[in-house]
C-alpha cells in the first residue's frame, strides 16, 4: 500500500480528518477561553461541568459519553469493523496475503478478521479443532492457513 491508495483517500475518510481537524481546533479554543480559565481559577463545580459537557460532546461527539466511547473501545478498539469491511480485508485485500496489525492494541481486529475468516459461506463457525477446518480454509484464502503476528512493547 501507498499514501495515494484507495484505501486512504476515500470521499469519507478526507471529511473526517477535515471534521477532526476542525473539532481539534474548537477544542484549543475552548480550553483556552476565558470561562475555562475563569472555572479553573474559581473551581465553580457547576463552570466546570458545564466545560466538561462541551468538551465532551468535542471530544466524543454529541449525545456520546466516555462510558460509551470506553465501551466501543472494547467492542473494537479504535476504529469500528462491519462485515462488508471485514470481507473487503479478507477476500480480496489480503486474498494472498497476510496482515501485519500494527499497533494492535488488545487484538479487536485481529479476533474480527480471524471470526471473519474461520466463517463459511453461510456465516457459520467452524471448529479450529475439526476437520471442518480444510473444508472452509479452502473457501477462504486459497486452502492457505492464516497467522496474525502481534508485535507488544
């Protein structure tokens, strides 16, 4: 892959930098204004959850709060999959290829990818375990096994 590929340049993607680049540039502003400073310098509890409030709609967006932004984290890690990208990784990204996730975090996507994987046609398991195993790897990936390599600190 290439900084100019497809997968880096899509319509979506360049208004969410631009989105976040904006949203990062409100936040400065707010952290800096006078009533962020004036609720810092008189720890006006109800100042500051009002700044909380704004700041969190900034940060996680409208109507998302840190629980539920912490529990997205743990469903996914950083960046949500769906099946229609996970089949797009799977069968035709890295059809020959394997992946190397960098940054892997707690593995959300790596157990999504190899779920995905160990799927059959009709989207049923299969048992690593059993000889259901040949029959599907044979659907997926050319018969070829998969191996995720985690890198941790």
């Amino acid at each position: 892959l290439i900084p100019s590929d497809p997968l880096f340049t899509y319509p979506q993607l360049t208004r969410g930098i631009k989105n976040r680049q904006n949203d990062e540039t409100r936040l400065h502003r707010l952290l800096s204004s006078p009533k962020a400073m004036e609720a810092r310098e008189t720890q006006d509890q109800s100042k500051m959850n009002a700044l909380l409030e704004e700041m969190n709609a900034l940060v996680y967006g409208k109507g998302v709060s840190p629980q539920d932004r912490e529990d997205f984290l743990m469903r996914f890690g950083c960046t949500g999959h769906t099946s229609d990208i996970l089949d797009y990784l799977v069968n035709d990204v890295g059809k020959d290829r394997g992946f190397v996730e960098v940054g892997a975090g707690n593995g959300q996507w790596a157990r999504a990818l190899t779920d995905f994987h160990g799927a059959d046609a009709d989207g049923d398991s299969w048992d690593h375990s059993s000889s259901s195993r040949l029959r599907n790897n044979n659907i997926r990936n050319n018969g070829k096994g998969w191996e995720f390599v985690l890198a941790y600190d």
